[in-house]
C-alpha cells in the first residue's frame, strides 16, 4: 500500500465512521457508537500496518508542533472555562440551571489541568528512566 492509498483509506473509515455515529445517534441508540469507534480503530490499524513503505510518516517538528498546540489549547481552554464560571455563577441567581454549568466547567478546567500535571510528571520520569 502506498502513502496515498494509505491516506485514502483512512478518509474512507473516517467517513464511515461519521455517518454511521451520526446515524445512530439519530436512531437514538448510544452503544453503537462505541462499537464504531472501535472498529474504525482497529481498521486504522490494519491500514497502517498494510503500509509497507519506509517513509517518514512524522518527524520531530510534528511533535514539537502538537506540543505547543496542546499546551496552548490548554491554556486558552483554561483561561476561557474560570472566566465562564464566574461569569456562570454570578448569573445563577435567576436561574440555578447556570450554577450547576458553572461548577461542571469549573470541574472540567481543574480535571484537565491535574490530568495536565500529571501526564507531565509521568513523562518526565519516563523519559528520565530511558535515558539510564
């Protein structure tokens, strides 16, 4: 398989993927999805392994890329969700509905950033232990 039917696959499964979730959710039924996200993991899978070209796929400037992206988006995601809660909470006392969004972003804004630390911390270490 060549790099371009590699990537023509993989738009193939995304498409089916998309009409089939959107499909179900429609039909109201909640699991489907899941098993097709599954199967669409899997066929991804098998489509990468197919590929049996020696191209470079990635190199380390898509890394450095996604690391900057990520640590931007969460910053801004960050930033935007404490802003949202106060301005949710100071909202709440005409309708409690907001004060219950308020603390789910507020809950969210914290999880993502322990989830953050965390994940930063592991990293380190395992990259600490690989180099000895």
């Amino acid at each position: 398989m060549t790099i371009k039917k590699y990537k023509i696959c993989r738009l193939a499964i995304i498409i089916l993927l998309s009409m089939s979730i959107s499909i179900s959710m429609t039909m109201e039924n909640y699991y489907l999805p899941i098993i097709f996200t599954i199967s669409a993991a899997a066929a991804m899978y098998y489509c990468k392994k197919q590929l049996n070209a020696k191209k470079v796929m990635v190199d380390e400037r898509d890394y450095q890329i996604a690391g900057k992206a990520s640590r931007y988006s969460i910053y801004v995601y960050s930033w935007i969700g404490a802003i949202g809660t106060f301005v949710l909470m100071a909202l709440s006392r005409d309708n409690p509905i907001l004060f219950d969004l308020g603390q789910f972003l507020a809950f969210s804004v914290c999880f993502l950033m322990l989830l953050n630390a965390f994940l930063f911390k592991y990293l380190i270490k395992k990259q600490n232990n690989d180099k000895e």
